[in-house]
C-alpha cells in the first residue's frame, strides 16, 4: 500500500456520479490524483497537485476500438484515467474544457446504456425468487430436509446479491428519468 | 449494439447534421470535430462523447462508414454514403425552409408594426 497509493469508497455510481467526480476534483487539488478503479471505490495516487474534473462515459468499447475512443477525448481536452471494463470509463481534463457531451440528446442514451448494461444483472433477483418458490412447493410436498436446507442458503446467498443490484438498476432508472 | 439505437431518420439532431456535413469528405473522428468548429466559426463544438454516440449510430444506420482503416497510425476515417448524403442534403433544405419562414414572420410582422 505505501504513503503513495490510498483507497477512498465510492457511493455507487449509479448513486452518486457527480458527487463522487466532485470528490476526486477535491482531491486532485490536494494532489491524490485518481489512478483505478478498486473494489466499491477508487485507487488514488500521490502527485502534485492540479485543477482537474473528471467525468464519467458509459460505451462498450471493443478493444481495437480504445485507441479510437480515447483519441477523440483527446481532441477534446479530456484523458483517459481509467476503466471497469468495456463499459465505464472515466476522463479528466483541465477546468474550462468542452463537456464531452454536447447535446441534450446523446446525453440522455449515456443513461440509457448504464441501465441496459445492469440488465442482464437481474437474472439474479429472478432466479432467487424461483428458488423462493421451488422451495415453498418442496415444503408443501413433504421433500427431503435437506433440499429445503439448500434452497434455503443458496436463497439467502441470492438475496444478499439481489438487493444491492435491484438498487442499483432502480438508481440508474431514476437517473435516467431525472435527465430526461 | 444496435438495439434501441436506431436514429429518428426523418429529422437529424443539429449534431447529427453536422457529423453528417463534415463527413461528405473522408475525415478522422477527431478530424470531424475540428471542421465543424471550424465551418461554424466556433459557434458548434460537438463533444467527443456525442461525437463518438453519433458514428456508431450512423454506421449501424448505413449514413456513413469506415472509408479506410489506417493500420500504421491505427486512425479510423470514416465518410458517407449515398444514404447519408440524401438524408443531409433534404435536412440542409428543411433547414433552409425553415430560416425562410423565420424571415417571413420576421417580415409580415415589422410591416404591420410600420403600418399599425
């Protein structure tokens, strides 16, 4: 880890894009420069500090496509920090540059796409409630103990990953509706 | 990819219309950028992401296309197509129909205000 390299939390960014991109302005001006993404939150490193603003771009971007993405933020004044994989990545330039967005309406498809790169996530929360439902008619029909046991915990573990991506997808609705 | 991402091909969105001018020649995405600040004199900056939303849109529609991929400095040039140069040229008509009819009420009403 090292004086160098430090962790901060992210809200989510489905929850809270701007004020995490706010946050790591913030920082930035301290010198703790964003780096990578880390697991529910960023990897800062220690630098000098500068003005910058960072944004957030959602496009599936196959690889021989990155040099010709990253190109045209470049013609624009913003630089690629980093990504989760193909679909999210962030930028950041000097205070004072163009958005990357410039119209209304490809704006709003940027929401658009985060809602429909979440959706393949709710096989999750579906398939939990099946289980749900397996194991109430395995109840009714005098099954094993044990089946009933193993629906059980493997019903448990889906909720405990359905929850937080049901609210993540219902914040990236809400975000596109708020935008629209 | 190209589901819901179909454009609204009868009207084009002003950044769409101007993609689809600055691509009548071969072009590079950025080099797109660059000449339509330069065509309108800086009143039309298009953003890089809405640059790049709009070629992927416009090539799934068949507007434009990869004119040639550079493999020595790996730079993409795209241009238009039949399709896309009828599509513009009708927009750049509507357009033009649509000043004309801003400077008739423009008109009609500064006379009747002289007459009034």
């Amino acid at each position: 880890m090292g004086k160098h390299t430090k962790y901060i939390s992210s809200g989510g960014l489905a929850f809270t894009e701007r004020g995490d991109m706010r946050k790591l302005s913030r920082l930035s001006a301290k010198g703790w420069h964003l780096e990578a993404f880390a697991f529910l939150g960023y990897r800062l490193r220690k630098g000098e500090p500068r003005a910058l603003e960072y944004v957030v771009d959602y496009h599936r971007v196959a690889p021989d496509e990155m040099d010709d993405y990253v190109g045209l933020f470049k013609a624009g004044g913003w630089t690629k920090v980093c990504s989760i994989g193909a679909d999210i990545h962030i930028f950041s330039a000097v205070p004072g540059t163009k958005p990357i967005y410039s119209d209304k309406e490809t704006n709003l498809e940027k929401y658009r796409r985060s809602v429909r790169n979440l959706q393949p996530l709710l096989l999750f929360p579906l398939v939990t409630i099946l289980l749900f439902v397996i194991r109430y008619i395995a109840n009714e029909f005098d099954a094993p103990r044990f089946l009933g046991q193993s629906l059980q915990v493997i019903g448990t573990l889906g909720i405990v990953l359905s929850v937080p991506i049901l609210m993540t997808y219902a914040a990236s609705r809400l975000r596109l509706r708020r935008a629209s | 990819m190209s589901r819901n991402n179909t454009l609204e091909m009868d009207q084009l969105t002003d950044s769409a219309y101007y993609i689809l001018l600055s691509l009548l020649l071969p072009r590079h995405g950025y080099g797109l950028m660059s000449y339509i600040e330069e065509l309108t004199g800086g009143e039309v900056v298009i953003g890089p992401a809405t640059a790049y939303t709009l070629i992927k849109k416009l090539q799934d529609n068949g507007c434009i296309l990869l004119a040639y991929d550079d493999a020595q400095d790996r730079r993409k040039t795209y241009r238009i197509t039949e399709k896309g140069k009828n599509l513009v040229r009708k927009e750049t008509e509507r357009r033009k129909r649509m000043a004309n009819h801003g400077d008739l009420a423009w008109h009609a009403a500064m006379e009747d205000t002289d007459n009034g």
